[in-house]
C-alpha cells in the first residue's frame, strides 16, 4: 500500500479508499456487546495506523497483525498492546521480542528462542499459546494443551499470558457453541493440573460474532481478534453483512482506460492463460466492455463487485481488469473511474500492493 504524500495521484492506478469514522463505529458496534476485550486486527489493511486509531477509538484495547514488518509501521502511533498473531520465523525471535508486546506461539523450541531473546534484553515477553481446535491451521493440539502450557510457564524470560483459538482461514472450519466451550474446558483442566489461571482466553476471529451476539461465548473467553467485521461488516462464515453494520468502510476505484463494442468469446485456438488457467467463456455476443487500469497484482478480481449496478467482472490479466457494461444505463467513456467493494482476500491484496495508493475521506 502507497500512501505518500509526495507523489502525485496520477502515479498509480487504483486507489483504495479508507473511511475511518466507519471502521471505528463497527468496531464499537462490537465492544459494546462483547464483555470482554476487543483486539483489532489491522493486516487486511497492511498495518494501516490510521486505521488501526480508528479501532481503538472504537474500543479495541490492543491491535495485532501476522507481520512484524506492520507492527513497525504502526510505531507509537496507537496507545494500546500490539500483537503479533503469526508464530516467527528464527531470524525474527529478537524483532518479536524488541518490536511486539505480545506473540503467539505454538512451538516449544519457539518459545524457549524467545525466552532466551527476552532474557537477553532483562525483560519478560509475553506470549499467548496458540491451540488448533480444528482448523488444521497453527496451534498446539488440545490433548497437548496442558503439557505445552506447563513447559512455557516454567520458562526465565517469557510470561504466559493465556491462550488463542483460530478457526475457519485454512478449512473454513466454523465455531460451535460445543467447539469453543470443548476449548474452554481444555484451558480450565490446564489451569487446575498448573495451579495457575492465565488472563486470557481468547476465543477466536470475526467468525466467533455470531455466538458472541446469541450470548453463546462460555464467561471464561475475555478476548477476540476482530479484522473483518470491523473492516467490512461482513461474517467469514457466510460473506453476508452483519446485521446493523456498515460495509463501505473501504472501496477500491480504478479508471477506465478502454470502452468498446466486442464479441464475448475469443477468436482462434486458445490455451492457457497468463496466469496458467484455461477459462472457459460463455458466447453471449457482441458486449459493450471496458478496461480499468487494474488486475490481478492490485486485487484478485473474483472478489471484487462493482459498486455501479449493472457491472459484472469478467476477469482480468496481470494489469488489466475487463467489465462487461452492456446493461449500464449511462455511458463509460475512457477516464471515468468506476469504484468496487472488495471481500477480505481483495483486501488484504490491494493493501500490499505497491501499485495501489491510499486515501482516506471523512466524509462519513
């Protein structure tokens, strides 16, 4: 993501546009019906600090991100815990420790690298064991549970803040009300066979909304980790919008650069395409179809829709998304720009792009 000021909007292409107001009234739409604490989780957006301030205006009491890199950018510029939620890699145990206030962690040999990395600098880190209830994803099994935490806890140079759930980003494995009290019972034995009871338990992701809103979190969970809610109002379970939240807290606009009358299907023999697929293309005639500067190094287009009814995203190349915009009532002309809701996956790309530049409108 590009956001410096110094170059001029007619050095990129896309543009996604932020709206803070409306990212910090879905998160407070969140801490004020979860009776515990609401983490931000800012890497759909790259790490974004503007965002990430939003969040906690909004009542998160910590922000967290997969990426030290993104911890870094947003410095001392929130007033609040940062997370760092993906286990590091070796060479990054110093960073973790100089540059995070609390990891997760799901490797023993992990946890005593850090140890030793904290115990370097005089301090304790904090980290927060993750456990795989499911997913198949990172994390310590459940039966695993209480031996994992009892090494940890003995280790100079950490302290064990608690332990983490994730569901439903690899497998799409959803939350019930019996797999996240199965997690809560698993952490409560531990605690009794430790003699010890850790601060937090921390239930899962936007996906966990739903049992938090029907009031079927078990009392012992005191954390979620919310990015996409937050961000687009929507459930990861389903793709729909969360009932009472705002959807346009983003928007990504690109301009068209071409508008012309085609036949929809290819002329000649055909083979894989730039990206190695081979598409299969319906024949519907000649179509009206426009070209944005745009395409699959700014955002996976299959998550994009047109805000502008009418539009349908029929593919696009490495730099080039194409638009049939046969039934648009209005005419497309060269230089118009036409804007596009983004699901999670679209996000998160466009925000790494080093193609696509941020603006913020507080407006809303």
């Amino acid at each position: 993501m590009i956001d410096d000021p110094s170059r001029d909007r007619q050095d990129y292409a896309p543009i996604l546009t932020i709206r803070p107001e409306i990212v910090e009234r879905n998160a407070r739409r969140i801490a004020d019906r979860f009776d515990g604490d609401l983490v931000g989780v800012t890497k759909g957006v790259g790490g974004d600090p503007r965002v990430a301030r939003a969040m906690v205006d909004g009542g998160a009491t910590a922000i967290a991100d997969s990426r030290l890199a993104n911890l870094r950018r947003l410095g001392d510029r929130v007033d609040c815990d940062r997370y760092l939620l993906r286990p590091p890699m070796r060479h990054e145990i110093d960073a973790v420790v100089r540059d995070a206030d609390v990891s997760f962690q799901s490797e023993p040999s992990v946890l005593r690298a850090i140890a030793a990395a904290a115990s370097r600098r005089g301090i304790d880190h904090r980290v927060v064991l993750a456990v795989d209830v499911g997913d198949r994803r990172e994390g310590v099994l459940l039966d695993d549970l209480a031996a994992t935490l009892s090494v940890a806890a003995e280790m100079d140079g950490i302290e064990v803040a608690g332990v983490a759930a994730h569901t439903g980003s690899l497998n799409g494995v959803v939350p019930t009300v019996e797999s996240v009290s199965r997690f809560v019972d698993c952490l409560e034995r531990a605690e009794e066979s430790i003699g010890r009871q850790f601060p937090i338990c921390s239930a899962g992701s936007s996906n966990t909304l739903g049992l938090c809103f029907d009031g079927d979190l078990p009392e012992r969970v005191t954390q979620l980790r919310i990015g996409e809610a937050i961000l687009l109002g929507t459930d990861p379970t389903t793709g729909e919008p969360l009932p009472g939240f705002e959807t346009d807290a983003v928007v990504l606009s690109a301009d068209v650069i071409e508008c012309k009358a085609k036949p929809s299907t290819p002329a000649g023999p055909t083979g894989r395409d730039a990206f190695g697929e081979s598409p299969t293309v319906e024949d519907r005639g000649v179509r009206d179809r426009a070209i944005v500067a745009m395409g699959r190094v700014d955002a996976p287009v299959d998550g994009l829709t047109a805000v502008r009814e009418s539009i349908d995203v029929l593919g696009a190349s490495s730099d080039h998304a194409v638009l049939d915009v046969t039934a648009v009532q209005e005419s497309i002309r060269p230089g118009d720009t036409l804007a596009f809701e983004l699901d999670y996956g679209a996000l998160a790309r466009s925000a790494a792009s080093p193609y696509v530049a941020t603006a913020y409108d507080s407006s809303h």
